[in-house]
C-alpha cells in the first residue's frame, strides 16, 4: 500500500515538476510533455480557477494542445473559448471548426453547439434542417440539452413541421435527466 502511495506520489511531482514558472509575468507556462488528457485537465484548472488564478488565455493555449492531439473535450472547450472571446479573439468560423473536429468524433456537446449555430445562423448560414441534424445526432447521445432544443424545433414547427407529440416525447427525456428547462417546457405542450 505505502509502495503504491509514494508510486502516485512520485508520478504527481514529475507532473508538477514538468510545469515551468515564467520569472517574468508571473503566469504558468504551457509545459511540453503532456498527454491530452493532461493538457485538458490543465485547461480545465484555469477556465475554472481551480488551484490556479483564472486565465482564460492559458486554458485556451492547454485546450489548444490538448485539441491537436485529437482531444474531442478540448476541441469543445477550445470551440467554446472561440465562440465566446474568452482567452482567443472571437473567431466563429474557428468556433465551428474545433466544434466539427469534436463532433466527428460524436462528441455531444459539439453536435448541440453545432446544432445552436446553424439554428442561429451564428457564423454559418442559418439551415434549420442542418441544425435539426446536429441536434438529433447529440439528443441521441443522451444530451438533455439537445433534447430540449430539438424539442422546441418541433413544438414551434421550425425547420420540421410542429409535432407536439414528439417534442413531448424529447422534453419528457430531458426532463428525466433534470434539466429544468424541459420540465417547465413539458407543462406548457
């Protein structure tokens, strides 16, 4: 047992040990032996601030890396970082670029930012039979968030003709996993 906790510790402090402090601004610097995994995780540490300042623009540069490895979680958080401005300049057709690199992938969160898109029109033709698409692909992934977005597609009769039955049928799942959106949407079908 104790072999196996000094082993972990072990691995913990090369990790820590492969991350460089930059003597001059103060900020952590991108190390460069990191698998995906890490690097995402790394990502995730400082969007969120945790056990790190937040700085929106490392996160984006780890997510970076992470994403060129094939990182489907990172090609979505970079998309997301793209989309919103946050550490990257906004850039929309990056945005969906990282977004269809993690959805080819079936990454549901992508498949529904995707969805969101060409639904919007935001930085792409606006095509409600593509973003129905997107939509169905991440629903059919069990993303309670495309659910309720496809949902509203066919209870409002956008880009498919209104089908309350259905659009019942997507809120009633979503709700069950506990996004409350679908809850209260069910109520008013």
């Amino acid at each position: 047992m104790k072999k196996l906790l000094i082993l972990g510790l072990c691995v913990l402090c090369v990790s820590c040990a492969s991350t460089k402090q930059n003597e001059s601004s103060g900020s952590q610097m991108v190390y460069q032996n990191g698998s995906a995994v890490e690097l995402y995780h790394l990502g995730n540490q400082y969007a969120k601030g945790k056990g790190v300042a937040k700085n929106y623009a490392i996160a984006a540069e780890y997510y970076r890396r992470s994403a060129e490895m094939g990182n489907s979680n990172a090609q979505d958080k970079l998309a997301v970082r793209y989309m919103l401005g946050q550490g990257v300049p906004q850039n929309l057709d990056m945005a969906r670029h990282w977004f269809e690199k993690a959805a080819e992938q079936g990454n549901a969160y992508a498949e529904n930012e995707l969805g969101y898109m060409y639904a919007a029109g935001k930085g792409v033709r606006q095509d409600y039979g593509t973003s129905i698409q997107w939509y169905q692909k991440a629903a059919d992934h069990g993303l309670a968030s495309a659910q309720y977005n496809l949902g509203l597609m066919y209870a409002n009769g956008i880009g498919t003709p209104v089908d309350k039955v259905k659009a019942k049928e997507l809120f009633s799942q979503a709700a069950s996993r506990g996004f409350a959106p679908a809850k209260k949407a069910l109520a008013q079908v």
